[in-house]
C-alpha cells in the first residue's frame, strides 16, 4: 500500500515540507560484522549503518542507507510523539510504555492496564495480536502457570492501549484504530513523515496488527536525532525523558537496549525485530543499523562500534562487544565489526 500524505493530524501542529519517498528496490548491503572463530572469518553478516554528526551530516554510511525499508519497533519513539501531539496526556513510565516493545514483566502488564483504565476501555478494545510475553523467563513462567496468549502480554500493548487513549480523548472511532485510513493512524503517518524528513515509501501491517511505515534507515536515524534534541516541554524531549528514565518500562530487565541506555548517559535508544536499532545522543549524534539477516548477535556490536565511531567511550561500551564463541567449552573467537566502523578508519573504508 502507497502512502498519500493527508493533514489529519493533531491541529495546530506545523509539519515541515519533506523530501520524496525513498525508493523501494533490493538494498544494496554491506558486510556489518564478520563472524571469526579461530582466527578464520566463518561467517558475514550483511546491513547497512548510518552515522551522523551533531549538525545532522552523514558521517559514516555503510550498505544502503537510503533504501525503503520497515523500522518495525524502532520507530516507536515516533509514534508515540504522534500521540502526544495529538493530546495523550501520558508521562513517565507510562508514556515510556507507549514507545515499548516490553517482555511482559508485571510492571508492563500493570501499566498497559492502567493506560485502558484511563480510557475507559478494557483488553477486549485492543487490537494487537494475542501473544505470549516477549521476555523469555516471563515467558517460561507464563507457560509453568498454565497461562495462555493475551493481548496484554503481547509487547506491544502499551502502545495500542495508548492509540486507543488517544481515539477516545479526539473522539475518534475504537473498533478500527488499526485502520491505515483512521484518523490516528494518519495523524501518526504525518509525523512520521515531519520528523524522518521524507514521503512514506509504502504501509503494510506490523507483527502486531498496527500499520507499518516505510521509511530508510537515514530518515530513521534523522527522526531519533530530532527527538533527543527537542527543547524542554516538546512531545519529543516527552519521549525521550520518559524513556530514558525508565529504560526498563521500554524493555525489560537484562534487556541489551535498556543496558545500552544505562551505560550511555544521556543516550536514547530503541531496538526493532529483524536487526534493527537506532540511538541518539542529546547533541544529535545518532546512529542506525539494520542487519539483513535480522540476527540480534550482529545487532548489539555492531550498534555499540557505531556508537563509538560517533564518539561514544569505548570502555562505556564494552559489555556490548557481543557474546564470545565458544569452542569445548572455550573461548574460540568472536563477532568483529566491519573495520569501516573503527574509530580511527577513514569513513571511505569498507
């Protein structure tokens, strides 16, 4: 489905002119990291990254960065600035729940709980899939207690029950929230397109049920940029507040994107499913990465090289050089990122 731009979205708020879509074609990735066991290159990972500067120029960019591609969870963030903009009154742990892709903690289930009590609805109202809870030990429990999918447990119900908070505060219609046509869902499309910078290449349905916005990797990293360095009382440094201060709300516990944001001060980041992540810094500095293969062991290192590349501590940094491979029980070797993201190699290797 093609996107066309409408302005439905909340009133008063001026979107800034965009550029064009980006095209839809197969990306031209590159090699991200190198799996090395024993000294010999086993295996490659392929994907694109983008690193961009303080003044918003691109630094550092590897593989395709301005192909269409779907940021799944990681353009939460942004919608949930769409939200506000269109008068959510959440703050704290509760809008960090709204910008989540949580494991279904009970801090999790409690807060979208209370989201629904606050609009007057119930887990019936939601639209996102049932599922069990996304963190594995949640999951593991859930399943020993006998407990069966929910739309609650799903990692995605803060954001829905936030959408659904959002309709009945603009009178809008409940049933079909998740419609691409909805008045919500094409106030969120246009603030996609203010703070990416670019035309929405194509809609499709996200894991969850919610509509999925194609965008590239450089708007994605450009949008996260313009949240991090939003002034004091704007819907975006709402977001970005909230979900730095409760990093876990966003996530879980032991979750790696949480951990990145409590080892970077001041750092705003979120993950998406098939190896994507982006994160800021309050100055702009922001960097994105998409791993072809959607492989997480790829995803952490070579996000934490890139931050690094961007200026971030190295030592800051550390835990996120990825797990080791083992050989007998042994350390036998490791996952590298690509030499282009070395603090010290010219932006022009690769």
């Amino acid at each position: 489905m093609t996107y066309h731009p409408t302005t439905t979205g909340a009133p008063g708020t001026p979107v800034a002119p965009v550029a064009a879509a980006p095209a839809i074609r197969e990306p031209l990735h590159a090699p991200v990291a190198h799996l090395v066991r024993g000294g010999v290159i086993e295996g490659i990972h392929y994907g694109s990254v983008v690193v961009l500067g303080a003044d918003g120029e691109v630094e550092l960019q590897l593989g395709d960065i301005e192909a269409a591609f779907y940021p799944r969870s990681a353009l939460k963030p942004v919608q949930a600035v769409a939200m506000l903009r269109a008068g959510l009154p959440l703050d704290g742990a509760l809008l960090s729940l709204t910008a989540a892709s949580h494991s279904g903690e009970e801090r999790h289930l409690a807060g979208a709980r209370r989201i629904l009590e606050l609009a007057g609805a119930t887990e019936d109202d939601l639209r996102n899939v049932a599922d069990m809870p996304y963190g594995p030990a949640v999951r593991d429990e859930w399943i020993r207690d006998g407990c069966r999918p929910s739309r609650l447990a799903q990692n995605c119900s803060g954001k829905h029950a936030a959408m659904l908070y959002t309709c009945k505060l603009n009178r809008w219609s409940l049933d079909d929230y998740v419609d691409p046509a909805h008045p919500l869902q094409q106030a969120i499309a246009e603030i996609v397109e203010d703070l990416t910078g670019q035309a929405i290449a194509r809609v499709t349905v996200d894991g969850c049920g919610a509509p999925l916005f194609s965008v590239s990797l450089h708007g994605l990293a450009r949008a996260l940029a313009r949240i991090t360095t939003a002034a004091e009382g704007t819907p975006e440094r709402q977001v970005a507040d909230a979900m730095r201060e409760h990093a876990e709300m966003a996530s879980g516990a032991g979750r790696d994107v949480a951990a990145l944001m409590r080892a970077v001060p001041g750092l705003l980041s979120k993950d998406g499913f098939e190896g994507v992540q982006v994160a800021a810094l309050p100055d702009g500095r922001a960097v994105a990465v998409k791993i072809a293969d959607g492989a997480d062991r790829a995803r952490v290192p070579v996000t934490a090289a890139a931050l690094a590349r961007v200026g971030v501590d190295p030592v800051a940094l550390a835990e996120f050089a990825g797990a080791p491979l083992l050989g007998g029980g042994d350390v036998v070797g490791h996952i590298r990122p690509a030499r282009a993201l070395d603090p010290l190699t010219p932006s022009s290797y690769v």
